[in-house]
C-alpha cells in the first residue's frame, strides 16, 4: 500500500477511536462538541510523511503545535469538522515550505499564542480552505518564503466596534495584532481573504510581489492593510470600518508606503482617520472609491499617483490632501465630494 493511502488511514481510525463517530452534519457553531484527541495521532502520522504525501485528519479538536515537513499536506474534514488548538509559546501550525507547495487545507484554527500559522524559509506553501480565530499574536505570519498562496481564508481578532477602546496594549503577547504579516515573501497569491478585528493591522505586507483577488480588511484597528516596499496589486478588495480605538496614532484604511499599488474597484469606508494614504512610490486606481473617512479621503505624501476614475465622497476635511503629488488629468471622468 502507498505510504500516503498508509497514513490517511492511520489517523482516520485513530481519530475514530478517540473520537466518536464525527458525524458530517456538525457546522461552525458545533465545533465545542468535538472531543480533543491525542496530538500524538497527528504527530505521528507528520514525523511518517515525507514529500507528496497527503496526512488526512477527521473530525476532532487537537491540542498542540505541528509541523508539517516540506512538500507535505494536512489535510482536514473541514472547517467546522478538524480543529487545532494552540498550546502557550508555539504556532499552532507550522509549514516548512517546499517544493512542491507544503499544503494546510480544510481545517479551523483556535490560537492564544504565537502564530495561528508560520511558514519561515525558502520554498512554497499553499493555505486554502482554512479559518483562523485569534486572540493572541499573530494570524498567519510568512517570513523569506519563496512563494505563498493564500486562498479561502478568514481571520478573526477579538476587536469589535464595541471593544475598540478597551485595547491600550498592542503587544502580540497581551491581543492579536495582525491578521497576516507577510515579510519578504517573492511571490504572494491572496484570493478571496478576509481580516477582521486585529488591534494593529489587518494585514502587513513588506516587500515582495502581491496580488490580493477579491476579500475585506474590515474592523481592524490602527490599519486595514499596509504594504511596505511591495509590488501590489488589488481586485475587488473591500477596506471598512477601520478604527482609532484607545491608540492616538493616525488610522489608515489602506497605507501604502515605498510601494508600487494599483488596484481596481477597492472600496474604502468609514475609516475612522484617512481612508488610504500614499507615501513615495507609485500608485494607480481604476475604479476607486472612498467615502465617509473621518479625515481626507485620500491623503498623498510625495508619491506619484493616477487616478482612472473614482468617486470620493462624504470625506471629513478633504477628498484628497496632497502634497508634492503628481495627479494624472484624468481622475475628472470620476468625482470628488
């Protein structure tokens, strides 16, 4: 029998045994009444695998922290079916990239420490089909990776509207800070990705090549995106409701410093400061729009930046605030409010 079908089949009856019999039907609200399971199930089948190998887990909650080797998947029963964990001190995942892409799919993640996720290190890793509630430290966070895809995940922090004062200390040790810190990564695929109640940013994004299709930095605080010295570029990226909370620092909807940025139809709302400001670098929009910032809409700092139709409106102060900007002429085909 091939190893992969040898290891799918260990921690399926392992899990079985621990765990009852995982009944398909439970959703996200259930996931309390799945029984933990030894992680010694899971570690086991992990230290087995080796590159192309596929580790397969049943519905069960898993305490601990994994590492899954270079080149292999773990692989869940789903989001509302494989939960894991975090113990104090560790990432609840940790993917050591690879070639081919190490692989997280279909699986929820609980984390009070570290990292929900980490991958460090040159070669690929692939997360799809994976939620991540946080409330401490750090989402996902991508350190010197070759190349990342990031695709139908949600990641959640503890701030809310109604909580946003509470949070004075911003220490990934005392609340969940980012969402996902992404730091020189080459190649970096986000599609369908949302980032929601992080007390600093909702995602932070030095360096690399970034393409972020479709998903929301909705609710965080300080700032819902921010790239630093990347090349990005964003579809159908929505950025609401970015918030000041206790913290006296300016508040971005979307930050771009250093950065090459284009994007078409992003969407910024109700940032409690600026709706997107942009420092040195190079900025293009098609389609922008940005409405109801409790600052300018758009506040320019000695970048260059072409505006392909939009509308600013409903902006506190000024539509754009600009200086020693370049404004390409026809930005006049959008409005300004």
């Amino acid at each position: 029998m091939p190893q992969t079908s040898a290891i799918y089949l260990i921690v399926l009856a392992l899990a079985a045994v621990g765990c009852g019999d995982g009944a398909s039907t439970r959703d996200a609200a259930s996931m309390d009444a799945h029984p933990t399971c030894p992680a010694s199930i899971v570690h086991a089948a992990l230290a087995a695998a080796v590159e192309g190998d596929t580790v397969s887990v049943g519905p069960c909650r898993y305490e601990g922290s994994f590492t899954v080797p270079a080149g292999v998947t773990l692989e869940g029963a789903g989001r509302a079916q494989t939960v894991f964990v975090s113990t104090p001190g560790a990432p609840v995942i940790r993917l050591t990239p690879g070639a081919p892409s190490t692989r997280l799919t279909g699986v929820s993640i609980e984390t009070d420490g570290t990292e929900g996720i980490l991958a460090e290190g040159v070669g690929e890793v692939q997360i799809d089909d994976v939620r991540i509630d946080a409330t401490r430290g750090y989402a996902i966070r991508l350190a010197g990776v070759s190349r990342a895809a990031v695709r139908m995940v949600d990641m959640t922090g503890p701030v809310t509207t109604a909580t946003a004062g509470m949070f004075s200390d911003l220490s990934p040790a005392d609340t969940a800070t980012h969402g996902l810190w992404s730091r020189c990564t080459g190649e970096l695929q986000l599609e369908d990705v949302t980032v929601s109640g992080f007390a600093l940013f909702g995602a932070l994004i030095e360096g690399g090549i970034v393409t972020w299709t479709r998903g929301s930095a909705d609710a965080n605080l300080g700032t819902g995106v921010r790239f630093v010295a990347a090349d990005a570029t964003l579809v159908d990226l929505t950025a609401s409701g970015t918030l000041r909370g206790f913290s006296g620092a300016p508040i971005f909807g979307v930050a771009s410093e250093g950065s090459s940025l284009s994007s078409e139809r992003l969407v910024i709302s109700r940032t409690e400061g600026f709706g997107m400001v942009v420092f040195q670098g190079r900025s293009v929009h098609t389609d922008l729009w940005v409405e109801d910032s409790g600052q300018a809409g758009l506040l320019a700092l000695q970048p260059e930046v072409e505006l392909v139709r939009g509308t600013l409106r409903s902006n506190t102060g000024a539509g754009i605030w600009a200086l020693v900007v370049l404004i390409d002429e026809r930005f006049p085909t959008g409005s300004m409010v």
